[in-house]
C-alpha cells in the first residue's frame, strides 16, 4: 500500500448473465479488492476529543467512546457482533437496534437521555 501498511485482499464475485463467465472461463473471481478501512474524515472526531462520531468503519486509534446518531447503514457500517472498541453511545431505540440487528454485546453499548441532558465522557 501506499502509506506502508498491510492490506489484504479479497476476491470480488461478479453477477453475471446466465451463461457468462468470468475472464478466466470458469466464473471465479476477475479481479482483488482492498479490505483496508480508509482514513477517517476529519468530520467524525470532534475537535479536541478522542471520541468518534458515525464512524465505525474506520481505522481510529485510541478511541473508546463512539457514538451512532441514528440506525441508518451509511452510519452503522464496520459496527458488527464483534465490537469490543470502547462504548457505543445512541438513542434507547437506536440501541435497541444495535443489539437487535447487529448483535452486539450489550455490555459495549450505552443508551443516553433524551435531549436537553448533558452527558459527560472522557475524552
């Protein structure tokens, strides 16, 4: 890669009209892809904070609050059964989904107060 790190590589399968295959004749895998979360933008880490907003699928290090605005794929995306990252911070309902449809463990995920409450949390 570009900047040094590793990349792995996974195959992409191509759907393709009933009797087309792929360029290799046999309908395998035509080319790779990177599985390398790309940089985070700077818009999901809050000036002067360490915690992450809606931005799960990116390579954040020493991040242990994240938070998820609402239950929409573009903002959950890399947020998986398998993340152990810190606390994940949203809605009662937005948490509900979370454990619900995504299957994490509720003891990474933290409901917060209706609004106008004020939370504190480090970073």
């Amino acid at each position: 890669s570009r900047d040094g790190g590793e990349v792995s590589l996974a195959p992409v399968f191509v759907k393709r009209p009933r009797g087309e295959t792929g360029a290799n004749g046999k309908g395998k895998p035509t080319k790779m892809v990177s599985l390398k979360s790309p940089p985070p933008p700077p818009w999901i880490r809050p000036p002067g904070t360490t915690c992450v907003v809606d931005g799960f699928y990116h390579d954040v290090p020493s991040c242990e609050h994240w938070f998820l605005t609402h239950f929409h794929s573009d903002h959950y995306r890399g947020l998986t059964k398998t993340f152990s990252k810190g606390t994940v911070y949203a809605t009662a309902e937005t948490c509900a989904l979370i454990r619900l449809k995504l299957g994490v463990d509720a003891r990474f995920i933290r409901a917060l107060e209706p609004w106008p409450a004020t939370h504190v949390v480090d970073g």
